[in-house]
C-alpha cells in the first residue's frame, strides 16, 4: 500500500475526537449539546473500527461499525424524544436543572 | 360385607345436610334429617348385630388404605366383635334418646341447626372411634369427640364462662392425648403395626411384664390418655366446667357416650394391660381414688347439675376400678347401666331446669314432685338405680365390680362401698331438695312437652331393668376368664351401703331440715374444702396455668418473639436503611457528575489493568 495515510493517523484522529467528544459530554450543561457530543464520541470509535477494518483487511470492523450507527440512530430517536417532553414539561434544556431524582 | 361404613356414615350425612344448609331449612326438617339419620343408624346397628350372631370372632371389613408409607399400613379398617356391638349400642340408642329429647329442649334456642349439626357429627366421631379396627382411626374418632364436645359447650359462645369451659376441656385433654400418641408410637415401634388384631395377636411372644418394662410404660400412657378423656385424677377438672354446654350435651357426651371413651379404650387394649399388671393397678388405683375424691365433693355441691357430673366422674372411677381389677366385662357392664340412668338424671335435670326457665340452684328447688310428675317419676328410677338398690340397674353392675376389688384387695373394697353409701347420699340428697319440702323459688314450674318426658320414660326404663342385660357374661369370651366367687356377705354390705346412703339422706334433707346447716358449721373446714373442690383448680391454676401463660407472655413472647425473631428482621430493615443512607450521599443528582464518575472509573480501570499486565 503505498502513500497510505499510516494507521497511526487515523487512531491519533480517533482520540482525539473521542476526548471532545467526553469534554463536550462533561463540561456543556446543554442537553442537545451533550447528545451530540455522544454521537461524536461513538463515531470516534467508528472511525477506530474502519481504520483498523482496512489496516488487518478483515470486514468485522466495518460490520460493526453499521451496528454502532443503527445503535445510534435508534439512541438518537429515543433522546430527542425524551429531551421533547422535557422541554415541554421544564421548559429547560439546562441538565443541572434536571435533578427531581435526588430529592 | 356387611356395610359396617354406613353406621357413621348416616350421622356424618346429616350433619352434612344440616351444616350446610340447615340455615335456611325449616326447624321440623332440621330435627327430622338429625333424628331420622341417628335412627336408622341404630336400626343398622341392630340389623347388623343380629345378622352378625353369635360374633364370636371380630368381623373386620377393610375398605381402602389410608396411610402407607414404607412398610407403615393403615387402613381405613372397621371392624365388630362383642364390645363394640355393646358399645354401638348403647351410643345409638342414648343418642337418638337424646336427640329426640332435645327437639323439645332445644325449640326455644337460637342455633337450633348448629345444635343437631353438632350432635350429628359427634355420633358420626363416637361410632367411628367405636368401630375403628386400628389405634390410629380410633385415635381420629377419639379427637372428633373432643372437637364435638369443645364445640357444643362453647354453643352458646356469646358466654364467657361457656366458652372458658370450652377451651378449658380442650385443653386438658390435649394433655391426656399426648400421652395417647406416645403410646401409638411406642406400640408401632415394637409390634410395627397399629392394627388390633397384629397388635395383640403380637403380644403372644412378650413374656408378663412385671417390671417398668415397655408394655407397663405403653399401659401407662395409654391410662393417662384415658384420665384426659374419662375424666380421672388429675385430668377430671374440665368435666364439671362442661356443664356449661346444654344440658342435652351433657347428658349426651359428657354421661353416656364421650367419656366413657376411656373405659372402651383400655377394655379394648385388654390383652396388652394384661401383661402389664403394673398399669392394671394404676387403673384401679386411679378409679378408686377419684371415684372417691368426686363423690365427697358431689355430697355438698348446690348447683344441680354439677352434682351430676361429680357423680359422672365418680361413676367412672368405678368403671376404671372394674376394668383395672380385671372385671372388663363388668366396667363396660357398669358403662351401659351408667349411660342410662346417667343419661336419664342429667335429662331429668334438664327437665327440671326447663321447668323453672334455666334455674339450676337446687337451694332454690322444692317441692317439686307435684308440678312434674313424670319427670319426678324417672328421676326417682334413676336415683334407685345408681345408687345400687336391688333389683335397678346399677345394682348389678356395681355388685360385680365390687366384687373384683374384694378379690384383688379388701381395702379397695372397703373404700368402693363408702364410695357407693356416699353416691346413694348425694342422689338422694338431689332428689329431696328438688322435688320434696317446700318450693323456694320464684319460676312458674309446668311439666316438659311429651317429646321431652318421652325419652324419660324409655331411659327409666332401662334404668330400673337394666341389669337384665347380662352385658359382663356376654363379653366373657372376649376377655380371660374373670369370675369372683359370689359372696352373700359382701352383697349385704354393698346394700346395706346403698340403704344407709339414701337413709342419711332422708335424714338430712326430710326428717331434720336443720341438721345439714349444723353439721357443716361443726365441719366447717371439711365442708369448705369439699365445698371448693379442695381448691384443686386455684392450684393447677397456681402451679400449670399461671407459670406456663407467664412463661409464655415473658420469655417466648416478649423475649423470642419480638427481640429474637421480630428484631432481626426489623434490623435487616434497619441496616438496610443506614447503609443506604451512607450510599445517598454519593448521589449528587448531575448528570455530568455522574459521567466524570464513570470516566474515573473507566481510566483507573485501565491503568489497573495496566499495571497488572493485563493488556500487552
């Protein structure tokens, strides 16, 4: 395979959206900011999955991969449903605000 | 095949009927079912006895196994030989006597199908426990009995005394079937079967045991069985609070039938006491000592009914001195005399009561032969008859009972004639304070309904020619031979004793009215003591009842119940609760919190499985 881009690249790039990705979940207090930063950090793994996929030549990764994207795609029906009703209910997307659970 | 099963099959049916529906039936179909069902049972009894001659041998009729476990067989096994056509008989025939008398007793009750349920169901328990051809389904008759007599003495249980009494009966008796059961296994354990027949056909290769061997100690339990259920020293005390139930009840299962429970019970382990004559003499001595005790407390007892039972448990102290002098055949003799003029006081004294609308005082009686004739009338043959003037009833049986003790020892002799002179004085004594002298109550007397005074007159009947039912020599064969030499002396002395007992009595309460206050003011401390019963009651209450309820409310209420056991689940609940309120604290409600927790958790994992080598 000539002047391929080396695996190394790719797994760098991996990490490096996979931390925004947990910084993002960690520090915004936005719900729909969190949700996305979720979706960033699963396909932060994909891109882990297809790297290694084409690097060892075997198909798993990339079978894989599709699970994670309907995974997350079902994920995604079911939050946006959720912070909806939230929304409607609190007219809040602050998540520090949403803590009835604790008391 | 001779339908053994339907004897208590026709009452356990009517008591079905009237259990089940006899809310809403009429009262004449109520006592129709209950009397209809106990007749022809007593027509069965009478068809099968007859169709059964000269039943020499017992006729067993096996119908289906009940219990088999390993080589363990018990069946629901009947069976008929001589002592249990006597008993069938005597419990049929005072018991539809009975029943019929109650549908005039009863007409005014509330209940009246629960009654005649009750009574149903007590005949369908007595005729198994009679019939029963095995320990164990003589057991089960045994515990219906006293279920039924629980049941009818607590009947009017809106009272508090009746249902004290209730419980009082149950409970005593409990204790006498404990020893019971440890009999039933002890028999299992050496002859591995609890049928008669293996049973005593078993004890041919057990030499006489003349020692505290095993057969004394099987004899011994089964006597303390017996006491529970007979009413004997020390178990007697729950029968005279029976007294409580209607009198029909009393007079039912607490004269006739139940209690006399006991007699059956060791005349029919006859062989087995044999060789144990250390027990055989427990019996006698035990009968003779209560026989005794209940007849001096009977002489000074002023409720009417109470005198009769003193008497009931005395009789049966004779009864068990017969059978444990060896004269089986004349105890169960003196257990059928006993049922009749028994039966027959006790429903003349129902007749009394009636009369006077549920007085029961005799101090407040008198005079009373002229307003009820009839009822006079039989009480007097009853009076005759147990008190052992010949040529009544229970001259004949008490004659030959007496005669046992004199061969087997003068002393019980002796003691059994004072016993007999003191049972004629307080019949006698009953029977001048009711109906002569002068009347001292306030109740309108008038004379019971013929359906009352009807079965009276049959019981008086038999009271008076009773003794001609040669019941000891037809139960001869059953049992070995046992025939004390007759002996006109002692014959004199045992009349003599009936004649002095009613002659003191006459004495007493119609020729110096005056005399029996005197004597008990000479004798005061006597008769306080007989008076109350010696106190026995206020010591089992001091020395049983009271250390066992406060062992009970102290120790395995207060102390296991609610420290041991409910503590250590409410502490389960408890801890449960801290540890959780610990954990709360980590709880902080932010999601983002959370979710750094997990990042934590997810880095020290990996640098754990780092620092063990786990990933390479």
């Amino acid at each position: 395979m000539p002047n391929a881009v080396p695996l190394s690249w790719y797994l760098a790039l991996s990490a490096v959206l996979f931390t925004l990705g947990v910084g993002g979940f960690l520090f915004r207090r936005n719900i729909i900011t969190m949700f996305m930063s979720i979706e960033l950090m699963l396909n932060a793994v994909n891109l882990t999955f297809v790297a290694f996929s084409y690097r060892l030549r075997q198909i798993d990764g990339q079978v894989f991969t599709f699970f994670v994207m309907v995974v997350a795609a079902a994920e995604a029906a079911v939050g946006l449903a959720i912070i909806l009703i939230v929304f409607k209910n609190r007219a809040t997307l602050q998540v520090d605000d949403l803590r009835t659970m604790k008391d | 095949m001779q339908h053994l099963w339907l004897i208590p099959a026709l009452p356990l049916l009517g008591f079905l009927i009237n259990g089940l529906a006899g809310r809403r039936l009429p009262k004449a179909v109520i006592h129709t079912v209950a009397v209809g069902t106990v007749a022809l049972a007593f027509v069965w009894v009478l068809k099968t006895v007859i169709a059964l001659q000269p039943l020499a041998t017992p006729h067993v009729e096996r119908y289906f196994d009940w219990i088999r476990v390993g080589d363990l067989r018990i069946g629901f096994d009947l069976a008929a030989d001589r002592l249990t056509a006597v008993m069938l008989l005597v419990v049929t025939g005072v018991g539809l006597l009975i029943h019929i008398y109650s549908i005039g007793y009863m007409a005014h009750e509330g209940g009246y199908y629960r009654f005649f349920a009750y009574l149903n169901l007590f005949m369908f328990f007595m005729l198994t426990l009679v019939l029963a051809a095995n320990f164990l389904l003589m057991f089960v008759g045994w515990e219906g009995v006293g279920l039924c007599s629980y049941l009818l003495i607590g009947f009017w249980f809106l009272k508090k005394s009746a249902t004290n009494a209730a419980n009082k009966a149950f409970i005593v008796n409990r204790i006498g079937d404990f020893g019971f059961t440890l009999a039933l296994f002890l028999l299992y354990l050496n002859f591995k079967s609890l049928d008669f027949g293996t049973v005593f056909g078993g004890l041919a290769g057990w030499q006489t045991d003349t020692g505290m061997g095993t057969l004394t100690i099987i004899g011994l339990l089964l006597l303390v069985g017996a006491t529970g259920k007979s009413a004997q020293i020390p178990l007697y005390v729950w029968l005279p609070d029976a007294m409580e139930g209607p009198t029909p009840v009393s007079a039912l299962i607490h004269a006739a039938t139940m209690v006399t429970a006991g007699v059956y019970m060791i005349a029919r382990s006859a062989p087995l006491f044999l060789k144990a004559p250390i027990a055989m003499d427990w019996v006698a001595g035990i009968g003779l000592a209560t026989a005794f005790f209940a007849a001096t407390i009977g002489m000074v007892q002023t409720d009417i009914k109470r005198v009769f039972a003193y008497s009931t448990v005395s009789q049966l102290g004779y009864m068990f001195l017969g059978v444990g002098t060896g004269a089986f055949g004349a105890g169960i003799f003196h257990l059928v005399t006993h049922a009749f003029f028994k039966a027959l006081l006790f429903l003349g004294a129902g007749s009394v009561i009636h009369a006077l609308s549920g007085e029961q005082d005799m101090r407040r009686m008198g005079g009373l032969w002229k307003k009820t004739p009839v009822t006079f009338a039989v009480m007097l043959a009853a009076t005759v008859a147990i008190a052992g003037i010949p040529p009544f009833s229970g001259f004949w049986s008490k004659d030959e009972i007496l005669l046992s003790a004199w061969q087997r020892s003068p002393v019980l002799f002796w003691i059994g004639v004072l016993t007999a002179a003191m049972t004629s004085f307080y019949v006698f004594r009953a029977i001048f304070l009711v109906f002569f002298g002068t009347y001292r109550g306030e109740a309108h007397a008038h004379e019971s309904p013929p359906v009352m005074t009807l079965p009276l007159v049959v019981l008086a009947v038999l009271s008076l020619g009773g003794g001609a039912f040669q019941v000891s020599k037809w139960l001869a064969p059953m049992f070995p031979e046992h025939a004390p030499p007759e002996n006109p002396l002692l014959l004199a002395v045992s009349i003599s004793a009936a004649f002095g007992g009613a002659l003191v009595a006459w004495a007493l309460y119609w020729w110096r009215p005056a005399l029996p206050d005197m004597i008990a003011a000479r004798l005061k401390w006597l008769y306080r003591a007989a008076f109350r019963k010696y106190w026995v009651d206020e010591i089992y209450g001091a020395t049983v009842v009271r250390p066992l309820v406060g062992t009970s409310r102290e120790v395995l209420w207060r102390g296991i119940d609610v420290e041991v056991i409910d503590g250590a689940v409410n502490g389960i609940g408890r801890r449960a609760l801290g540890i959780g309120s610990l954990l709360r604290l980590a709880q902080s409600g932010y999601i983002r919190s959370y979710a750094a927790w997990v990042l934590l958790g997810a880095v020290s994992l990996l640098i754990a499985l780092g620092v063990l080598g786990g990933v390479r």
